[in-house]
C-alpha cells in the first residue's frame, strides 16, 4: 500500500527522469517519453494498489467493489420496490399489482 508521502516520492522520481530523457533524447522523442512515464506511471501504481484492494477487477473474479460495494444478497442486477403495494421485485412493472411506479432497493 502506498501513503500519500510514498505517492509523492514516486511522482517526482518520475518528473526528474523525464526531465532528464528530454536532455538526452531529441524533442518529439523526449517528450513523448516524458509525458508517457509521468502519466503511465501513476495509472500502474494505482492499478496495482486497486488490484490489492479487489475493487479494480485485476484479479478477474469480480468479487468486490463497484459503485455501490458490496451487495448483500449475492445477486447481480437492481431490484425494485412498488410505490403502490411495496412488493419487491424485478423488472418493468409489479407483477402482484401492474403498476410502473417503483423505486430502486440496494
């Protein structure tokens, strides 16, 4: 894990070995270079870290994370509750009343 001191020593690392294949290398080249290790860099090390986490997919079992973390139930997908009779369900319309008005359940 990094801390946020860690992070900032691996960033300017970066910005001074940039800065010194832009001395070395000839201009398009160098800059290209540059800006390829000061923007790819930090990008690994967070998908590194989020990889360690399990909420960046890295592993490939989609065991965690996401927007809303967790779900509790085990199932994929929303499910609804009706604003008319309060069953819980999924998909367009309650299937106990009919009704199109519902609200999302997390």
């Amino acid at each position: 894990m990094y801390s946020y001191k860690n992070y900032l020593i691996v960033l300017f690392a970066s910005l001074a070995v940039s800065i010194g294949l832009q001395m070395i290398l000839p201009f398009p080249y160098g800059l290209a270079a540059a800006l390829a290790i000061f923007i790819a860099l930090p990008l690994l090390i967070r998908r590194r870290y989020m990889s360690r986490m399990r909420g960046y997919g890295g592993d490939g079992g989609g065991s965690g994370g996401g927007f809303f973390g967790f779900n509790s139930e085990g199932g994929s997908g929303v499910k609804y509750v009706c604003l008319t009779c309060n069953h819980r369900f999924k998909g367009a319309t309650c299937p106990r009343c009919g009704s199109k008005m519902k609200r999302a359940d997390f």
